[in-house]
C-alpha cells in the first residue's frame, strides 16, 4: 500500500513545489513592476529631458520633460530613429560619430556636455545643451541622452550683448572696454560685500 502511495505522494510534493514557484514568480515580476513604475515616475519628475537610443540611434524611452522639449509623446517617438531630432545638416555627423564610437571604444561623446541644435516636432530649431553617457543592457550598448532647452538662456544673453553694445555705442566707447569695465567693477562690489561680510 505505502509502495503504490509513493508515485502520488511524489506527485503532490511536485504540484505544490510547481506552485510555490509560480507564486514566487508572480511575486518577482510585482516587484519589477513597481520598480518600473518607480524609476519612471522619477525619470518624469526630471526637469531636463532624457532619452535613451540603442546602438542603432532607436529611440527606446522618452520622459515627459523630452515630451515638453521636442512636442512628441513618447508613443509617438518611441521606436523611430533620434536623429528626427536634429538638423539634416548634423545627422549624418551624429551616426558617424556612435559608429565610430562602437569600433574603437572613443569616448569623445560620452560624458561631454555640449551646445548642439535641435529640432521639435513643429520644424522649429533650437539651442540645447546636450549630456551622453552609455551603459550596456544585457550585453548590449545604451546611450542616454540628457537635454536642456536653453533657449531662454540665449535670448537673455542676446539681450544683454545688444543693451551693451547700445550703451557703447551712446558712450562712444568699444563694446568689449566697456564690458570689460563693467566685471571689474562687479568684481569691485563683490570683494566689498564679502569684506563687509567678514566684519
């Protein structure tokens, strides 16, 4: 009797073994699943815009400040190549520039801030200050793009260059003296302020 009990017994031990594991798996991908939703939740909360693009230059994710920066939404974009992003002038530049970076490992482009152009969804170009940096995804490459509109910062800028060129021109004295001679005398006030500070 115990003999012919074995194979049923094995078999129960094997059932309830089966379903502590799909229970366990079902813990296990909950888990990942709020990560998931964690990490991107974060990602959204971010005020500049990230991208990530595989070694092809596809588009795999899009956080809402990329959504405001460019005028897509990820469903949109998600999938398409990032050079939608650029002027036709720089494209053929930026595909260069992964692919020479995925043959001999240069890392000109990783880590490096830099002022480049893009382009929203209208056509409209824009100024923006540009951060990749790459990390490898089951084996393989993935670059992370981070983006800041700044044209706003240009604009300002533009503006106080055209208000110091006025003032030297109604002063009859060369824009870059007169520049010049305003940083000494900001330069002047702040090691007042701070040696008022200090007493």
């Amino acid at each position: 009797t115990i003999n012919k009990l074995i194979p049923v017994i094995n078999l129960i031990s094997q059932l309830i073994s089966t379903s502590q594991l799909q229970y366990q798996h079902k813990q296990d991908i909950a888990v990942l699943e709020e990560a998931s939703v964690q990490t991107k939740t974060i990602l959204d909360d971010i005020a500049d815009g990230i991208i990530t693009i595989d070694q092809y230059g596809i588009i795999r994710s899009f956080n809402k400040a990329a959504e405001t920066i460019f005028g897509y939404n990820a469903e949109q974009i998600v999938g398409s190549n990032v050079d939608m992003l650029m002027p036709d002038k720089n494209k053929q530049e930026h595909n260069d520039r992964i692919s020479q970076h995925l043959k001999t490992g240069n890392s000109k482009i990783i880590g490096v801030g830099r002022e480049v152009v893009g382009v929203r969804r209208n056509g409209k170009h824009f100024p923006m200050d540009l951060m990749v940096s790459k990390v490898t995804q089951k084996g393989e490459p993935l670059f992370i793009g981070v983006v800041r509109d700044i044209s706003e910062k240009i604009n300002l800028l533009e503006a106080h260059n055209n208000q110091l060129k006025k003032l030297a021109t109604e002063l009859r004295v060369p824009s870059h003296a007169l520049s010049l001679a305003l940083s000494i005398l900001e330069s002047s006030i702040n090691q007042k302020s701070l040696g008022n500070c200090e007493n």
